[in-house]
C-alpha cells in the first residue's frame, strides 16, 4: 500500500524537479545573454574611445575610414572591421593603429566579443551629411556610440558629451555599431595577420544575410522622386506590372506597358480574356516632389503672413549641439503651406481638398554645421546655417491620401485634369476651360463585362467583329479661385491607359510621373 501511495509523490516530484530545471535553465540562459550583452556594450564603448584617438590624430585615418564606406560592400556607408583590420594605412595596418592606441591583448579581447564589429558613416539628407562630403580635413569628427540607455559622442579618447537614447546629432560623425547585413557566422577571427591574403579573398568569405546586400553584385540605389518600395504599393498594382511591363512588351503592340490598369480594375491579363468593374478600386494621389524654387517664388510675389518663412539663417549654440526640432523651431517661423488639389472628372463638376505641409516635409535643408571643440578656457560652439539654396526635394507621402473619384471608364472618359495651387481659399473668382477627353469605342463593354485590354474594339482584342474607335469631344469644366492662390501646376491630363509603374529596380518601383518642373506627384491605384 505504501508504495501505491508513494507513486504519485515520486511522479508529482519528478514533474516538478523537471520544471523546476526548466526554470533555471531559462534563467541562466538569459542571464548568460544579458551578460554576454553587457560585456559586448563594454567592448564597443572601449572600441569608440580607441577608434577616437585614431580619428583625432591621424588624418590617414580619417581619409581611410571614408574611402573604404564610400565602396558600399553591403550597399551602404558600412566599414566591417573584420574585412578591413588588416588593410594598409601608410606603413601600418588599421589593426596595428588601433594597438598602439591601446593593446594587442585589448583589441583581440574586441575582435572575440564582437565579431561583427562596425563604423557606419550616417547619411542624413535633411541635414545633407553624407560620406561623400566627410571633410577629412576635420580632425573633430567626433566618433559616437549607443546603447539602450544613452548616446556618447567621443572625442580623442574621451566622452565630449552624452545625448539622450531617442537624440541623434544631426552632424557628420563615425557610428561604431554592429553590421545587420552580415553572417555572423561567416566571420572567422585568426590569430595571424590576414595581410598575406587580398582584401577581395577576404570579402568572399564574408556571407550577407540577404544577396540585396551584396555589393558587389548590387549597385545601390536612392529613391527618387517616384519611385517608392514594394511594401508602399497594393499587390494588385504590382502583380498589374508582373503582366504589362517593359520587358514582356509585345514587339507589334509597344503599349502593353499601358494595360495595367485593365488589370487592377477589371482582372484582365490578355488579349483573350475579360472581366467586370472592381467597385472597390480607387485612384489616390499620394507622393508629391515640390521644387525649392517655390520657396523663393512665394516669398517674392505673395503675402507671406502665416505662411512658413526663414526667420534666423545662423543659429549659434554654445556648450551643446541642438535638436532637428529645436533647430527647425529657431529657424523657421510657424505654419505650413497649404496645397490645394483640384480634380476635374465630369464637366460642369470639380472637387477640391486642401492639405497642409511643412517644409521639413518636402525638402532637405542639408544644413552646414561647424564646430569648434571646448577647452578648458571655452565652452564648445555649435553654428548652424541654412540657405534655400542649397534645398533639395525629397518625397513626401501624403499620410490622408487624397482619393479621386471612382473611374468608370464605361460611363466616363479616359481623361482627367488635376491642378494644383498654394493657398486656402475657395475664392469667389470663376474661371471656365474647354479640355479635350477620349471615351472608350462602343462596343467594349458586353453585359457589364470589358471584353479585351486596351480602348479599341477589334476581333483581335476579344471584342465584336466590327472595328470601332475612340471617340473625342470637348468637355467644358469650370473653377473658383482667388488671386491670392500660387499656382504650381494648372490642367494636368491624366489618361486612364497611362502606365502606374514605369520600371523596377530590385524591390523599388518608379511610378509615373504627372506635373512640371515646380511640382509633380504620382497617381496610385488603391483597393478600398
């Protein structure tokens, strides 16, 4: 009896020994990571401090560390300590440099704890810093470095100033951190010196987590002014381009490229096939690029009273370097533009949406900074200038995107005019223009189905035997305005059969592009 009675106490303690090991294991293996993660942060912090010294006194260094971002290995501005530790600078290696700033033992203890150590020159185009314009010539490009509590900006071996977690300085610097586009596991630390082999023997070793990354293979690419990445887009819009793009063109119909809308609203792949209306598909205007230009038309030929306007081109800080929010607050006075989109589909109708935006939005300032490094005697001044000039365009993504009107290509025409203006008003002025508008041929609907791609009716595009074409007439469309309003882009035509992307590069698509030289902005098809 006494051993039935045992069985479930021995079981029961059996289950929770097990748990209990359960328990510990989980605990010393987080605590083993927070450990391993607190010495890796103690490395890098000693690795900015010696790579400080380096930066400060050796301007070999400095040209160096810029030469070997601007080959963007892993198509970006990073320096990969291992794939680099054993180049030439002068008559030394990197790695013997770093040494006779601090030990032979101090750096193998680095190299051990953090393989996949880094130096990342930032690109800030707001501001524009950039590895390309790293003034080599400054020996007080401090070198930085974060953790989850703080951001220490070093300058010759010490720390010059610590940011809070969330602040980046906006200036040129040299960011120790650790590379995200390598395998670790492909970095492999010898106790020899890698100078017997190539710099390229040693790169093929080097595994990327992603073949985007290789670049080598890849030629890095910057978003312009239209194009934008996969994941911005509807699956629908970019399966569209899968069937009518550049490279499956049809040598005897060079427009397939035009088709894709035939897609998204009505599922129609080729030649062959047909389909019904998706109700549920509209048009939205949705990134915009304005030329700096229009800074300097506003301000000379209109009432710039509430309206965003340069109020301090220097600004001087002593002690500590400021903010993007504080600097674009002593900058700059309060507001925004105000954009006014006018749509007109059907004559006689018109609609329009108002939609702020502030500079910072829609162009990079690319702000020279200078520093000159504190003393004993002086505190550090920071002096920042703007000048519109200098502005740049960026792409700006309109967070409430302006939707048209639903595009039934059966009862409406092919054509729409947008027109773009600065200014709230609804004005009291009327103004009245004849435009000319295709509608598609008779017979290229069937029973609510679109029977074929494209606007003409013939039997080689699925439709009746009887050839048809587009028709054309005059559409009267009317608008109010007032004379305050700044007109950028007057009357733009849109066409039903212009393509939505125009090319792919990788995972980034280059949309078609409406407007003129002071503003444009590209059409996006959405499903509701």
């Amino acid at each position: 009896m006494k051993r039935k009675l045992l069985l479930p106490f021995v079981v029961l303690s059996i289950l929770f020994t097990s748990c209990n090991e359960d328990d510990v294991r989980n605990n010393n293996s987080n605590e083993n990571v927070a450990l391993e993660n607190r010495m890796k942060d103690k490395k890098m912090q000693k690795f900015s401090e010696i790579l400080s010294k380096a930066v400060y006194e050796r301007q070999d260094v400095r040209e160096f560390l810029k030469a070997e971002a601007l080959k963007q290995f892993d198509n970006d501005y990073d320096v990969l300590y291992y794939l680099v530790k054993d180049n030439m600078i002068s008559n030394e290696t990197f790695r013997d440099i770093l040494v006779n700033y601090s030990s032979e033992e101090e750096i193998t203890d680095i190299e051990r704890n953090v393989p996949l150590l880094n130096i990342l020159i930032p690109e800030i185009s707001f501001f524009g810093v950039s590895a390309e314009n790293l003034d080599v010539n400054d020996n007080e490009t401090p070198v930085i470095y974060s953790n989850d509590e703080k951001t220490n900006l070093y300058l010759n071996g010490k720390i010059d100033f610590e940011f809070k977690k969330d602040e980046v300085p906006d200036f040129h610097t040299f960011v120790v951190n650790e590379n995200d586009r390598v395998d670790v596991n492909s970095i492999k630390y010898s106790t020899r010196s890698n100078k017997q082999f190539s710099t390229n023997s040693v790169q093929n070793n080097v595994r990327f987590l992603s073949s985007y990354f290789d670049g080598s293979k890849q030629q890095r690419t910057s978003l312009n002014t239209n194009s934008v990445s996969q994941r911005q887009l509807h699956n629908r819009v970019i399966e569209s381009f899968d069937y009518f793009n550049e490279s499956t063109l049809n040598k005897n119909n060079p427009k397939e490229i035009s088709y894709q809308r035939d897609y998204i609203y009505y599922g129609i792949t080729n030649k062959n096939s047909f389909g019904r209306l998706n109700p549920d598909v509209r048009e939205y205007i949705d990134y915009i690029s304005v030329n700096p230009s229009f800074y300097f038309m506003l301000n000379e030929n209109h009432d710039t009273k509430n309206k965003p306007t340069i109020q301090h081109s220097t600004i001087v800080n002593r002690r500590r370097p400021l903010t993007t929010e504080q600097l674009i607050d002593r900058m700059w006075t309060k507001g925004a533009y105000e954009f006014k989109f006018e749509i007109f589909s059907d004559p006689g109708h018109a609609t329009s949406v108002i939609i702020p935006i502030k500079p910072s939005e829609i162009w990079n300032f690319n702000i020279k900074y200078d520093r000159r490094h504190g003393s004993f005697w002086r505190r550090s001044k920071h002096t920042y200038r703007i000048d519109p000039k200098e502005f740049t365009s960026k792409v700006y993504h309109v967070k409430s995107r302006i939707s048209l009107e639903k595009w039934n290509i059966r009862n409406q025409s092919l054509n729409r005019f947008i027109s773009i203006s600065e200014g709230n008003s609804t004005g009291l002025l009327r103004e009245t223009f004849s435009k000319s508008v295709t509608t598609i041929a008779s017979g290229k609907f069937n029973k609510g189905y679109k029977l074929g791609i494209g606007s003409k009716v013939s039997s080689q595009l699925g439709g009746q035997e009887i050839f048809s074409e587009e028709t054309i007439t005059q559409n009267v469309f009317s608008r109010n305005y007032s004379d305050d309003d700044f007109v950028l882009a007057k009357n733009i035509k849109l066409n039903f059969y212009d393509p939505v992307i125009v090319k792919k590069t990788r995972n980034n698509y280059t949309l078609f592009k409406y407007g003129n030289e002071a503003f444009s902005f590209s059409i996006v098809p959405g499903i509701q």
